[in-house]
C-alpha cells in the first residue's frame, strides 16, 4: 500500500492528529532501503518512531556525496532522536576534528550534537578542540561551537547574546565561553588567532 510520507511525518512530529501505524513506519523503511521517493522525510519518520535495530539502515545515509543531502537528518536521527549517541561518538567526533573544507555540513551538524555528546561523558580533548575552532577567526564553524560550549557549560543563560544573533569576531561572551572551556577541559595548548583581543 501507498502512503503519504509527508503525511505520516506530520502525524510523528505531533503537528497534525492521528497516530502513526507499524505499517506506516515500515512503509518509511522501505523507502530508505530502496532509495527512492522522499528519503529525508523517511528518515525522519524512522528517527522518530523506528526502533534502534533501524540504526544501521539510516547510518547508511550519512557518509557519501549521494548523501550530501541526507546526513544531516541522518545524523540528529541516530544521535538525538534515537539515543544511539554511544554507538555514533566516535562519527561525531571524526566528523568534528575533520578539516572545515573536507566534511561541509556534517561537521557543523556533528557540533550541533555535541550537547548529547557530552551529556554524562567526559572528553577533555575533544573539548578542547571546540575551543580551539571558536578561537580560530578563519573557522567557518566558530558559531556553532560557540553554541556549542553554551549548551555544554550551561553557560547560555550567562551570555550577553545567548544565540550569538550579533556574533562577529570576539566579544565579552566569547572570553567568558573560553575561559570556562578552558579551566572545564584542562586546556593547556590551545591557540587564540591573533586577530582577537584576547591575550
């Protein structure tokens, strides 16, 4: 049988009534496993509802350039919706350390992660490379480890512009974000580009 994915999707987000059927989500399923049809809503659909045995099915879509397009919902789906972050902290943790030019949007999605990451764990270096990239003026993704180290330090609610809305090169919440991180982390050797203020 034929479903509306976007339909079931909308019923699994809670947006519009009704409840979503086993053969619904296995109809999502099958889209995934035959790669055709809405991908990224089914992968959503699979996040949501599916089981943690669907973790390989979805991982499928996130490494790849045919899947440029997916490894963003792909990536929230294992690590946020279905509580697979222990079995994807080391794929988080590449895809932070890549590169900024080598993994695009999966590195800025796997930062945006990195609340679930540390949540109950502990990673003093990887902690220190958020400090190091929000620290880098030429790193494309200073904002998103800025929010990063906000969510993680649960610092938000101290920062003068708690989402970085006028976010630019280095402000007071920067330092306040890089000291906390640093004395958090037991960073010792981390670098602050030169064309900050900060010393």
């Amino acid at each position: 049988m034929i479903y509306d994915i976007r339909s079931i999707s909308d019923r699994a987000k809670g947006v519009a009534p009704g409840a979503v059927t086993p053969d619904e989500i296995e109809f999502a399923r099958n889209i995934l496993r035959t790669r055709s049809g809405d991908i990224y809503t089914a992968i959503y659909v699979v996040g949501l509802l599916g089981n943690k045995r669907d973790g390989k099915l979805v991982e499928s879509f996130i490494f790849g350039d045919e899947n440029n397009l997916y490894a963003e919902v792909a990536l929230k789906a294992l690590c946020r919706y279905m509580g697979l972050i222990e079995q994807y902290r080391s794929v988080l943790r590449q895809l932070v350390i890549q590169p900024p030019d080598e993994s695009g949007m999966r590195r800025m999605t796997a930062i945006h992660l990195m609340k679930e990451y540390f949540q109950d764990y502990k990673d003093n270096e990887l902690g220190c490379y958020l400090v190091k990239i929000l620290c880098d003026l030429d790193d494309r993704h200073r904002l998103s480890a800025r929010d990063a180290l906000a969510d993680i330090l649960d610092l938000r609610s101290s920062l003068k512009d708690p989402h970085g809305l006028e976010f630019d090169e280095w402000d007071e919440d920067t330092s306040l974000l890089v000291k906390a991180a640093k004395n958090a982390f037991h960073c010792k050797d981390v670098i602050v580009s030169p064309k900050s203020q900060i010393h």
